[in-house]
C-alpha cells in the first residue's frame, strides 16, 4: 500500500513512508502542545470567560432590578399624581357648587332684604296715606265747620259773598296743602 | 536527495536549464515527490530508532513555538476585557469551543475543547508553513505526521467508545446500524467494521496529507515554470509571467485550504469522538 507512488525510477523513498522519528516527531509535537496549552493557556482563558460571562449576567441582573425599581417608582408617582388630580378635580366641583351655593345664599339674602326694605317703605307709605287721609279729614270737617258757620253767620243771598266763601275756603284749602307740604 | 524546489532544477538540468537555451538543452524539470525529501543535517540514535533531524524537524518545531507561544503570551494574564492578543486568542477558543465541540459534540464537548483546539491550530500552523517564506514546506505534507495526528485521534476515540458505551455496545453499534433488515448484516458488518477501524484513520490522515501535498506541489511546479520559461523571448516572457502569476494565485488559494483542512480534521476527531459517547449510528 505504500508503494503506490514510488515507482520513480531511481530508488525515491515513497511519499507514503512512514518513518518511525518522523512519526515520533509528530507526536511529540502534538503532546507538548496539548500538553501547554490544555493545562496552562486554556484553563486561565476558560475561567476568565466564566468570570465574563457571570460578571454580564449579573450585570444584567442589576440592570434589570433597576430598570424594575425605576418602573416602581414611575408607577407610585403616576397614582400619586392621578390621586392629585383627582382631588384637584373634586376640589374644583366642591368649589363651584360653594361658589353657586353663595352666590345663590347672597342673592336670596339680597332679594329677602330688597323685599324687606320695600316691605317697610309700603307699610311707612300706607301708615303715611292713612295718617293724612285721617288728617284730611279732620282738617275737612274742620274746614266744614268753619265754612258752615261762615255760610251761615252771613246772608245766603249774596251771591257774591257766596262766591267769595268758596274762594276763601278754597284758597285756604289750597294754603293748606301747601303748609302740609312744606311742613311734611 | 534535494533539499529544495530549486535545487530539484538544478539537479535535472543545471541553473541554466531553460526553455530555448540551446546551448544547455532540457527538458522541463517538473518537480516531484523528491521536493518533499530533506537531507538530514544530524543523525542520532534512541534505542533502537535512527533520527533524522531534517528541514521538516525544524518546521514541526517551529510550528509548536508558534502555537505554544502565541497562546501562552495571549492567556498569560486574561483579562476580562480583552486586548489585542487575548482578544485574537478568544475568537480562536470560542471558534473551538463553539463552533467544533459544542456543535458536534453537544454539551460534553466542552472537555474535549484542549484536545481538538491543540489539533486546529497546531495543524493550521504546519500548513501554514507551506507559504512562509524560508520554510516554504508544509509539515502536513509530510505523511508520518498527519498519521501521528489521526494515531492520537485514533487511539482517543475507540477508547473512549469502549469506556463510555461498554465494549459490547460500542462495536455492536458500529458493527449493526440500526433501521436496517437483519439479513443486510452479512453485507454490512463487515463493511461497516474495516470503515470504521481501518479505512477511517486512514483516510483522517490522507485527507490532510495529500491536499498539504498536491497544494505544494503545484505551488512548486508554477514556480520552477517561471523560471524554467524566463528568457529574452517574447514566449520566455509571456509563459514565465504567466506562471508567477498563477503561482501567486495559487498561495492565495493554499491560505484558504491551509486553514479549511485543519477545520475538517478537527471537525472529524469531533465527530469520532462524539460517536464515541453517542450510541446513535
């Protein structure tokens, strides 16, 4: 089988020898460098991929619990803020139904007082009329009176003097009222 | 014995052995199997087995400088950012890691990190030898050493098989795949068996071996052509640029399979072995 190649016509060795120190050559080769590199080269690099690989998961771990905490924390302060604002919300209602029930208590108070004001002016008004119209009429039959005993102490015939009677009573009617309205 | 492409040329034809040289006629020098062949510069004795420290010697040692320097000064003091080095050196674990023997193993192929990243890269190194410049051989190309590789592989998987799945087991899954009707056995067991232990570490070895080899080679044979062909001659010129031209794309195209066949035999020790610890055909 190894002489396939060798048919050179001199006597060339065969590319399919195997020589023995050749092949003690090549295995040493390949024992000193298992040798080196799997029992010192590869056991440092395969420890500091493991301390690698643990350092990036956990820091992905811390990443992920402070990526959690910062989700807490948004959340508490998006209720906080949605309970703020709904208190403000309902602030707000609370102060325009006071402010409706205030200006409604005002305005009631108001319109109780304008009542009360014309209330008082008509009662003055009515005690007023009643007291004049009682006065007038005293003052009528007063004035009754006087011109009755004037018609009668003097002749009824006399037209003019008649005349002259009413004038006078009138004239003193009219003296009258503008004494009431000065005097008032 | 020539200890490199040029000498080859001269070898066969002297260093004025051109294309139209009249003077020294010959014919072209293709490189052969003798371009791998290094004389040895010291010759010892182990017990019984004569060394011979060639050109390939130095590059296997060199090589293991490389691979074992680089990832000691790259993990020297890992970092857990990392720099320059180390970051060049993790890429390469993480490729290992990752890529091979999580992928094809599953989740115990982390053990086998060490075992199939020392092949990856000591492998891509040898090859890599091919194109830099002095070296200028791939180790790989060299058959005792990827036999030496697939042997480790070899004599790591069917243990671990035996281990692992229990003897019985491990070659009556190798020996009977499921799904099939039973009297297919008589032509499948034994197939399946010289396949599995016989044919497969050797075709692990020549799969590398011989495209390290046929790369070279052509690589070689580009180059002797352009100095074969370069003469004062409109054709001289024309087939010595052209050559040059279709070596220097050649290189280009032996960086990518330096680096794919050291791939595909780590890929494949990843897949013995995960057969190994699997019992699924």
């Amino acid at each position: 089988m190894f002489t396939l190649i060798a048919s050179g016509e001199e006597a060339a060795p065969s590319v399919l020898a195997v020589p023995v120190d050749e092949l003690v050559v090549g295995l040493l080769a390949f024992i000193i460098v298992f040798g080196a590199l799997g029992w010192i080269a590869l056991p440092k690099i395969r420890k500091a991929l493991a301390a690698r690989t643990d350092a990036i998961e956990g820091g992905i771990k811390r990443a992920e619990e402070a990526q959690a905490e910062a989700q807490r924390s948004r959340d508490e302060y998006q209720q906080a803020l949605a309970a703020a604002r709904e208190e403000a919300a309902s602030i707000r209602t609370q102060a325009q139904a006071d402010r409706a029930a205030i200006v409604e208590e005002a305005r009631s108070e108001a319109r109780a007082a304008a009542a009360a004001v014309t209330a008082s002016a008509e009662a003055q008004m009515a005690a007023e009329r009643s007291q004049a119209t009682a006065q007038l009429q005293r003052e009528i039959g007063e004035v009754a009176i006087t011109l009755s005993s004037k018609i009668v102490g003097q002749s009824l015939s006399d037209d003019a003097r008649v005349r002259t009677t009413v004038d006078d009573f009138l004239a003193s009617l009219e003296s009258l009222a503008a004494q009431r309205e000065a005097g008032h | 014995m020539a200890t490199n492409v040029l000498a080859s040329v001269f070898a066969s034809g002297g260093p004025n052995c051109h294309f139209e040289n009249s003077d020294n006629p010959c014919g072209f020098p293709a490189p052969g199997a003798e371009i791998f062949q290094f004389d040895s510069v010291l010759t010892f004795q182990i017990g019984s087995i004569d060394f011979n420290i060639t050109k390939v010697t130095f590059v296997v040692i060199l090589s293991v400088i490389l691979v074992v320097g680089f990832f000691l000064y790259a993990f020297r003091r890992p970092r857990l950012v990392p720099k320059g080095a180390q970051n060049v050196g993790e890429v390469g674990y993480l490729f290992i890691r990752d890529g091979v023997a999580r992928e094809i193993i599953g989740k115990d192929g982390d053990k086998f990190v060490p075992f199939l990243f020392s092949f990856f890269f000591l492998i891509w190194t040898m090859n890599f030898m091919g194109i830099l410049p002095f070296a200028q051989i791939p180790a790989t190309s060299v058959f005792a050493i990827p036999v030496a590789f697939a042997l480790i592989v070899y004599l790591t998987w069917v243990p671990l098989g035996i281990y692992s799945q229990g003897g019985w087991q491990f070659f009556k899954g190798m020996m009977f795949p499921p799904g099939v009707p039973w009297p297919m056995y008589f032509l499948l067991t034994p197939i399946e068996l010289i396949s599995n232990l016989i044919v497969r570490p050797f075709t692990h070895a020549v799969r590398l071996f011989a495209n390290m080899f046929a790369g070279h080679l052509l690589i070689a044979t580009f180059s002797v052509a352009a100095y074969y062909l370069l003469s004062a001659t409109v054709i001289g010129i024309i087939g010595s640029v052209a050559s040059l031209g279709v070596a220097i794309a050649l290189t280009g195209f032996e960086i990518l399979i330096q680096a794919l066949q050291a791939y595909i035999f780590t890929l494949l020790a990843a897949v013995y072995i995960s057969g190994a610890l699997h019992a699924e055909h």
